[in-house]
C-alpha cells in the first residue's frame, strides 16, 4: 500500500480468507464443544418455529442480561457439544434451515470483522485450529488482499463497529503490518523495530505512512547486526512458567497438559496430569528447546511472524486508540507463551506437522483470550525487575 488514497474505504482480509472452510467433524479442537452460543430475538423465534431445533434452545442467558441480541442459547448436551450437533458431527441448523439460518455467533467465527468509516477489515482468529493450520503452512497466508464481496447466501455476521481509523494511527498500523510482514529481521527485532515506532508517533503529530516506513526501515538497518549478549530463555521462563503455573493460566483446565498426553507422554515425564510443577515445567522446556535448532518446514521465522500478524490483525481497532503499545506488548507475551508451550510439548515427529502447531496456536489462543489483566501484572513484574521495557519485552520472542 503505497498511497492514502488505497487506504481508503477500502476492504482488506488476509490471503489466508479465501482459502478457509471450516473442517467440521474433522476439527481436533471444535467450536461446537464447551462455549455458549447466544441467539438474537429473530434467530430464536426461527429456531422455535422447528419442532426438532426449538428443543434444543433455551431462553437462559449465562454472563449477560437478557436483550434482543442475546435474547437465548443453545442447550449443550452432557459432554459439553453443542445440541445442534449430529452423531456424524455436523450441524442441524444447517442442515435443516441452510447456512443463512446459523446464528451470528456461528455465522461470523472464525472472522472477525472490523468496520471504520474509512476501512473494513475482515481478521481470522487464530483460536480456529484449521485458521491457524493456514497460517503456518503458506509464507503468503498473511498477506493482504481485497476481500470479496458479501454472497447473496453468505450467513449474517458480527461486526464490530471502530467509528473513524484516524489517518495517523491508520498509517502507522499498515506501516508495521507491511514492515513486520516483508522486514529480513528476526522477530524479536522487528518488535523493538514497532514499539520504537509507536512511541514516536505517540508523541508527534501526523506521519505518512512512507515516511514511518522510512523510519523503521532505518531502524532495520540499525538493528541488523545488533546481537544478544545473554539468553533470552532466562526472560522467557522467568516470566512464562509463573504464569502457566502459579497463576493457572492453562494449568487449570489442564490444556498443556492433556497436550503433553496427545504426544504419549508418560506420568513420569510430566507428573500428574492434573499437577506440573514449575521445575517440573522448566526441565521440559530445557530438554526440548534444542529441538527448535533442528531444521524443519515449520523452523521458520516467517511462520512466527504469520502467527504474529494474525493476532495482529486482531487488534486493529486498538491502533485507534492510545492503547498500541500496551496491546502490541499482550500480543508478544502471548506469542512468547505459545512458542513456550509448542517448545514443551514438541516431539521429533511432530516438528514438521502444521496441524499440531495449529492445535497448540488454537489452545492458547482460546486460553488467553481474557487474560489481558493478568498480561498486564506479568509485563509490570518484568518492568519492575528489568528497568527497561523497551529492551526486555521483544526478548520474550526471541
Ligand atoms: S474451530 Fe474452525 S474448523 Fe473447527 S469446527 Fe469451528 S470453524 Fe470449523
């Protein structure tokens, strides 16, 4: 994107978009199991008006008081599956009222959409395991494309409505998506690269987006033969393990660990299902972090990246506000805490396989998804002991 002009009212969604389908019954992590999904007032008089789908709605409302737009549910069975699913793993809604009829719950996941007065932008969440299957298996998936037109039978969505992308945070968002998405730089590089960025432009008035492109491009330049002179694996498990461990993140419903078990781990391996301890969780990490040095397809950094620009996208709508550095440095600790997991449960055979990197992307991209609070105490504990945050958080990807 080289001029304002493109940046206007325009609709952007990444490559990776056209190319999804939702993989159903196949899914190893499926959206139809463990979440409530609300109906608005229509959807549910629709559904009430079938005699097999109104015995699977329910006018109770979890979270929320009741309104027009969260007006029911759908029952889940005793496994937690949603009741619209079939024995064969498909949806009933579906099948008997056809795709439009899907709640917008279910007719926008895995998207999420964006809508500024002067742009649209159509994000893939990476909680979605075969989104995130995408993303690491093409170099190209991330890269931006003009999203097609809405189908006469495309089902009705969610969109989040942004007001006005102001033009010097809207240039400054593209710039570093463009400049993370093309720059040679290692990751954690490109991160030091962005927050210098945005501090900049927070406190100066407006920037084209040539010119901030010119300012990370000399940033690259500075940055290139800049080398670390400790190990940052010190950074990342001085601040991951406690917050995998002590603070339940994931421990809690057993997430990293029912994946360790995917892998054939034994109990004396990792413990009790139920109960890894942080050494326990640290002599992990240690043993398996060599494995990240082997070469393999998924040893790559623009698989990383991709993972990266995917969160990103996510958080446009923070670009709009005075909260990019703060949201920028959520995305690094979440980032840091997936390659720490991936690392810990990672196996010879499975160094190669783009599903299981989607799988354990999915799972802590569902497990993190409220965590900003707890994100926020873990980047001030780093603050509080390292001074320089600047230096310290792109040290967490590294
Ligand atoms: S998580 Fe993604 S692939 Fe799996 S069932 Fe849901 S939309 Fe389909």
């Amino acid at each position: 994107m080289n001029n304002q002009k493109k940046l206007d009212n325009v609709s952007f969604q990444p490559k990776l978009g056209s190319e999804f389908q939702c993989v159903a019954e196949k899914c190893a992590l499926s959206c139809c199991v463990g979440w409530n999904v609300a109906l608005d007032k229509d959807t549910y008089r629709q559904y009430k008006k079938d005699a097999d789908l109104a015995q699977k709605i329910t006018k109770k409302i979890y979270g929320s008081s009741r309104s027009s737009q969260a007006f029911g549910t759908i029952k889940k069975n005793a496994r937690g599956e949603c009741s619209m699913l079939t024995p064969e793993g498909l949806c009933s809604v579906q099948k008997s009222l056809g795709e439009r009829a899907l709640s917008k719950t279910c007719g926008t996941f895995p998207r999420v959409n964006f809508h500024f007065h002067n742009l649209n932008i159509r994000s893939f969440t990476q909680e979605c395991p075969e989104v995130a299957r995408l993303t690491v298996t093409s170099e190209d998936a991330m890269n931006l494309v003009d999203r097609p037109k809405a189908k006469k039978d495309e089902s009705r969505q969610f969109t989040f409505l942004c007001g006005s992308f102001s033009s010097k945070e809207k240039n400054l968002f593209f710039a570093l998506y463009n400049f993370v998405n093309t720059s040679s730089l290692p990751l954690w590089k490109k991160i030091i690269a962005a927050r210098s960025a945005i501090s900049t432009v927070n406190g100066s008035a407006i920037l084209s987006e040539e010119h901030l492109s010119a300012m990370l491009f000399e940033k690259q330049l500075e940055l290139s033969s800049a080398e670390l002179d400790f190990d940052p694996a010190l950074i990342q498990m001085e601040s991951l393990v406690p917050l995998i461990i002590e603070r339940s993140l994931l421990n809690d419903t057993n997430i990293p660990l029912t994946l360790l078990e995917i892998n054939g781990m034994t109990d004396e391996e990792t413990g009790s299902n139920n109960d890894i301890s942080e050494k326990q969780l640290l002599e992990l990490f240690i043993k398996k972090r060599g494995l990240l040095f082997r070469p393999s397809k998924l040893n790559k950094d623009w698989v990383w990246t991709n993972l990266f620009l995917s969160h990103f996208l996510t958080i446009v709508d923070d670009f709009n506000s005075r909260h990019a550095l703060l949201a920028l440095d959520f995305l690094v600790l979440q980032q840091a805490l997936l390659k720490f997991i991936y690392i810990c449960t990672l196996t010879p055979h499975k160094m190669d396989d783009p599903n299981y990197l989607g799988l354990v992307s999915a799972v802590v991209a569902r497990k993190t998804k409220a965590c900003r609070p707890t994100f926020k105490r873990t980047l001030e504990d780093l603050r509080s002991k390292h001074g320089n945050e600047s230096a310290i958080v792109p040290l967490l990807m590294a």
